[in-house]
C-alpha cells in the first residue's frame, strides 16, 4: 500500500509543459491548428515562444492552460500582460529560458548541431557561460523559437528545445509541429509532436 502510494505521489510530481512557436496569426489563422488542442491535452502550462502578432492566438491557447509568452516588439501584442521580450521562468526546482531569438556567441539562427559547434567539450566554450549571460541567470532549460526547425538536444546539461512551428515548418505553409517539456524530480525531458499524426476525433 505504502509503495502505490509512493509511485502515485511520483507521478504526480511530474509536470507537463506544452511549447509552441511561431504561429504567425491570423496570416496563418486567428487560432493555431485543432491538433494543437490535442497535442496539449492535460498540460500544466503552455510557453509561446515568439512570432505570436495578436493576443487572440494566446486567448485560444489559454482555454487550454495557463499561457507565457515572448514577442520581439513592436509587435500587435504589445501591452499583453503574458508576453515579455524575454524570461527565466523557475518551475519545479528548474529555470527555464524562453526567448524568440536564441542569439548567443554570434550565432544569428540556432539550428540543430549548432550548440556542440559552437561550445565543444574541450573546454574552450561554455553554453550554460553563454545562456547566463544572456537570460542574466543559470538556466537547466533553453526554450526558443524563430527558425522554425524543430529540435531537442541537451549539450553540456543543458536542454534546449525549439518546438518548430504548427503552421509554417522550415518555412513552409503545412501542418507542423508543438513540444512537450517534461520535468520531474529525476530531471528535464522534451520531445517534439507531429501534428500530422493527431486528427480530431
């Protein structure tokens, strides 16, 4: 009894993020895809990361969980109390940093592979050095947006998590995609979820 007890009290403690970026509304539609709906069923919490242009796509995802965001200003959205330029978010003993515009040691487009080219493991580069220095604290989590590309990958510790776009992957007019961050008392996790794969049922 004692030990179902422990392993619900485990699961639990597991909290569910759902990462989305560069909807690009209402170009690509007042509201992000259905799927997206499906893809964040039972999240805790959804972090936009950018390239939002209108409060309305924030209402529609606020029906689902609670939502923060960041915007490159000026921007429609300007004055929305959930966007900021960007932010250190400290969930569950982590610090996440969400921004629209990774831009860190000169690199102008965070793309998969990047982190490992730029900051090696010989010593000569620092990515957590780096991200302190942008977000102006240590962070366990790097949540970004603005190339479009999906991608997960941990280098130095560190996670980093571009979850693509729902509307307009690598830059073209398709069903995309959104991510999931999880964080558990074990340590951070993501993946990235195809919206192709979910159709309303």
């Amino acid at each position: 009894m004692r030990q179902r007890q422990a392993r619900k009290a485990a699961i639990l403690r597991v909290m569910r993020i759902g990462l989305i970026s560069d909807t690009h509304s209402p170009a690509m539609g007042h509201e992000p895809p259905p799927e997206v709906m499906l893809a964040f069923a039972g999240v805790d919490l959804i972090l936009h990361a950018g390239d939002i242009y209108t409060s309305e796509c924030l209402d529609s995802l606020e029906r689902i969980a609670p939502v923060l965001a960041v915007e490159v200003p000026p921007t429609p959205a300007d004055g929305d109390p959930r966007i900021e330029y960007k932010r250190v978010i400290s969930l569950e003993g982590y610090k996440i940093g969400l921004v629209h515009d990774l831009n860190i040691r000169g690199i102008d487009e965070f793309m998969p592979g990047q982190a490992a080219a730029k900051f090696p493991d010989d010593g000569s580069g620092s990515l957590s050095a780096s991200l302190e220095a942008f977000f102006g604290t240590t962070v366990d989590v790097a949540v970004f947006g603005h190339t479009h590309w999906a991608m997960v990958e941990r280098h130095q510790g560190i996670l980093l998590v571009n979850s693509g776009s729902p509307t307009l992957p690598r830059q073209t007019k398709r069903l995309g995609s959104v991510g999931i961050l999880e964080l558990t008392p074990e340590g951070t996790s993501a993946h990235i979820i195809e919206l192709s794969t979910l159709r309303e049922s």
